[in-house]
C-alpha cells in the first residue's frame, strides 16, 4: 500500500471546503479514551486470546476475538471490547464526515418503534420472521427497528409542507436488529448490527435520483478511506422496495455474496477526486463511470448478457461482501403516510424518497477480511485503533523507559494516539500482541538501538524496518497521518 494513499487523506474534501462541526469533529474522537493510561497497555483492557476460538469459522471473527475486540453474548450479539469500540468508533466517524461533506444532515432515532407506524405503509406484516415484535406493558406493540423508512417519513410529514424545504437528506448511525435465521461470521451477519441509514426526500424523481447518486460517490469516498475497494453493483432490493438498488461489494472469498463482473471495474477509484456534490452532472457521470461495466450480484446476475458484453478473460465469477446498499423507491412510504409537499403551483404532492446504508459494524469485519495475514490484522491507517505502537524492549531500563516516554509524549502531543506496551513481558510476546492487533506502523524502543542514539519504525504491512533517531520516528508517524 502506497503510505500516502487515499486512505490517508483525511483532510481532502468536496472542494476543499472546512468541514461543519454539527456535533462531528474530524479529528481523533476522544470521549475519554485519549487520556494517558487507557494508552498505556500494562493498564489498558486488551484481553488477547493465543488459541484460535473454535466457533469462528472465518479470519475476520478469529481475529476480532484474537485481537480482544468483541465478546459474543448471545447468538449474533456482541459487545465491543476497547480495542474493537475504537475502531467501530472511528469507522463511523469517516462515515460521519463524509455524510456531512456530502450535504446530508445527522439526527438520532431510537432503536424501538411503535408497530403503529409499520401498519401504514403495511411493511408490519409483510417484514416476517426477521422483525423482533415487543410489547410493551401497557399492550401496546413495539419493534426493535431493522431499517428506519416509516419512522424518518413521519419525522418528515410532521415538519415539511413545502417544496421550498426540500432536498433533504436526514440520517443516522443506530443499532439496528433483524433476527437473521442464521447469524454467523461475527459481526458480519449479527442480529444487532450498527447501521448508517440515511433518506432522502425531493420534489421531483429527477431530483431524487441526484440524490442516490450524491449517496454512489459520497460512499466511493467513504469506503476508498477505509482502504477499501467497493464496487456498487446492481443488485436487488428485497423488503425496502423499489427499482433502482446498487450494492457495494468488497471482494472476498469469504463474502456471503455471490458477484459477477468486468475485471475492468476494479481499476476505476474516486482517488482525491474534487466533487461537487450540488452538481447534478457531476455526480451522474461518477455514478455512469462506475456503473458502465458490468458488475452484479446473484440477484440480477444475467449470464446472457454477462457473456455478451464481458469478454471471457476479463469475466470473474467471484464473492463479496456487501458493505452498504443504495435504494430509490419514489413515493412508496410517502404516499400511504401522507407524506406530502406544496409545489410552486401550489399543488399537492408525495416527496420522492430513496434510503442508503452503510454497515458500519459488519465494516470492522470486512476491513479485516481484506487486510490481514497470517500474524493478524493489518490496519489501513485510515481506520487504525491506534495510530502506532510502541515497544519497549527492555522494561525497567531507565533509558529506555525515558525514551518510550518521551515519544509517547512527543505523538500525543501532536494529538496522535500511540498504544505503549510497556507491560513486563518478553520482546516476542510484544511483537505478536502488536502484530496481533493490527496497528500500521511500531517504533521499537531498545538499549542497543539507543546507544547509537536509535529506534526502529516498522511497517506491519510490508515487515519492513528502518532505523532512525525518535525525533525522525515521531516526525514520520505525524506526516504519514497528516497525509501530506
Ligand atoms: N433501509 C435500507 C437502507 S438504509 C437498508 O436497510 N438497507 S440494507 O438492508 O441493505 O442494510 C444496509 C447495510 O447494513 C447492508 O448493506 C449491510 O452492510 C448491513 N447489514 C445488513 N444486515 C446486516 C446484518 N445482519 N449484520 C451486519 N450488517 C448488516
């Protein structure tokens, strides 16, 4: 991986415009957990397993529970250790600010929802065996939400009247729970998963299509930050409703997707791209760039036409993992709930809607799947728990216990966050713990380095070692992150 590749671009943006804050920094997150001793792992809670869990069938759970990430508590339930909430954390905040670069406006809506509103599109019946049906003391039903269409229609029919109020895109990042038949695979298929759900509401299909393909590129962006490569695919769109559905699929051979496609879409990237997300053309010529070739899932998957316009060297028959899905539905939600605006004649009419997803818990698992070998995971910088770890090859030695100090001190100070392993234990054990968890980049601290006034940075990726003094360390680390 190129160190200074996309992914590493945190501070590029839509023409370069700041960020707005809207409660969503861009920076690190740093809710109690860039205070010194939670940084420090002789205190931290990293509990590390050395044997291969039995039930995890394949690498991306093996190593989340490996990497003291997650503890299942009941089937397709999980809760997120230290090390795992950080990089949920942080995977969310890249959604965050790419939703917000994009135009599209964050709100929170529970987890429960009266079955009331479900009655009135007529989804309450139709969602079957997935929904989990509650009932509350009083008698009265409830449902743990699986996708929020009914609940951001009423929001919207309760406080827009006028076209002059539209577009709009409201979303949020929430748990979600469907009661899958077979949840497996960790946090890959749950039951409760965390979910980016966002809507769009508009005046005209026109518009309305703009907006699905604002949603195609601000999720190129999203994921290509993430390191990785997710190609949309026509796909098909099952209980939401709808014509038009594109998936997003991150090749694995261990995806629960069945894809097939032109080899050709796996050279196409959004790379640091300057988009005018207000552009209708072009965001359309984005979305037609990467949606020209074919590239579908088993849904819609057509072998006729598979075979008529893909050559056959360039045809792949291959599995994916399906990180995110776009829909259009028009007037679906909108016309039974009355969710309607007053045009510029002063007529009457349902707002075209479409929804747009991003899992963001299967995302942890997904990164893995795509970033790893066989010591453990492998970071993208972009999603890193931590930004480097540092080793301290000799416990107890005074110089080295002030060195390791002195640049864990000099990244934080930087507003880097270093993980310090300066627990009492054997250089081999360090260097698994630390390949273990995944983080990018190590700086190894010894007395023999530091009699010649050194340490050593260590890529995971490429195992590659230099030797440098700790300013040069600490000066690399800063500019790998700035993504200069
Ligand atoms: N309302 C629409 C768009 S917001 C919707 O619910 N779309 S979805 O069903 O495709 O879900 C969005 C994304 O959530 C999926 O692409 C997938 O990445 C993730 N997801 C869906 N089911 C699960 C699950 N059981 N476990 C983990 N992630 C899931």
């Amino acid at each position: 991986m190129a160190r200074n590749g996309p992914q590493l671009d945190r501070r590029a943006g839509g023409r370069g415009a700041p960020l707005p804050s809207q409660g969503v920094s861009h920076k690190r997150v740093r809710t109690s957990q860039s205070c010194e001793t939670v940084m420090r792992l002789s205190r931290y809670f990293l509990p590390v397993l050395k044997e291969n869990p039995a039930e995890a069938q394949i690498v991306s759970h093996r190593y989340m529970l490996r990497a003291g990430m997650i503890k299942q508590q009941a089937a397709g339930i999980y809760s997120w250790l230290p090390l795992g909430f950080r990089v949920l954390k942080r995977i969310e905040e890249i959604v965050h600010e790419e939703q917000i670069r994009a135009g599209h406006i964050p709100l929170l809506m529970p987890t429960l929802q009266p079955a009331d509103l479900w009655r009135e599109s007529g989804r309450y019946e139709d969602y079957g065996e997935e929904m989990l049906r509650i009932t509350d003391r009083h008698k009265r039903d409830l449902l743990y939400g699986p996708t929020n269409e009914e609940m951001i229609t009423d929001i919207f029919r309760a406080h827009i009247g006028s076209y002059k109020d539209l577009p709009l895109t409201l979303y949020h990042v929430q748990w979600k729970f469907r009661d899958e038949i077979r949840p497996r695979f960790g946090v890959m298929r749950g039951r409760e998963f965390y979910m980016k759900d966002g809507y769009n509401f508009d005046l005209t299909k026109e518009d309305a299509l703009h907006a699905y393909n604002r949603h195609l590129v601000s999720y190129l962006r999203t994921y290509e930050r993430m390191g990785l490569q997710a190609i949309p695919m026509r796909a098909d769109s099952g209980p939401i409703g709808g014509d038009d559905t594109h998936e997003f699929l991150v090749l694995a051979d261990t995806g629960e997707s069945e894809v097939f496609y032109d080899s050709k879409v796996t050279d196409i990237h959004l790379g640091s791209r300057e988009i005018d997300y207000d552009s209708h053309e072009e965001c359309r010529s984005v979305m037609e760039e990467f949606t020209a070739l074919y590239a579908r899932t088993d849904e819609t998957h057509d072998e006729a036409r598979f075979n008529e316009r893909v050559p056959a060297e360039r045809q792949r028959r291959a599995r994916g993992i399906e990180v995110g899905q776009i829909f259009y539905f028009g007037t679906k939600y909108s016309e039974p709930m009355g969710a309607t605006v007053v045009n510029d004649k002063g007529e009457r009419a349902p707002v075209h809607m479409g929804s747009h997803g991003i899992g963001v818990s299967r995302l942890a698992g997904a990164i893995i799947e795509a970033s790893h070998d066989d010591k453990g995971i492998i970071w993208p910088e972009g999603v890193t728990p931590f930004h480097c770890g540092i080793v301290n090859l000799k416990q107890g030695d005074a110089a080295t216990d002030g060195a390791c100090g002195e640049i864990y001190g000099a990244l934080t100070a930087k507003g880097l966050e270093p993980l310090y392993d300066d627990r009492d234990e054997r250089a081999g054990a360090k260097f698994a713990t630390m390949d273990m968890i995944g983080l990018p980049w190590r700086i190894t601290v010894g007395p023999r380095g530091l009699a010649s006034g050194k340490v050593e940075l260590t890529s995971r990726r490429t195992g590659e070692s230099e030797e440098m003094t700790p300013e040069a360390a600490v000066a690399r680390i800063e500019e790998i992150y700035a993504g200069a």
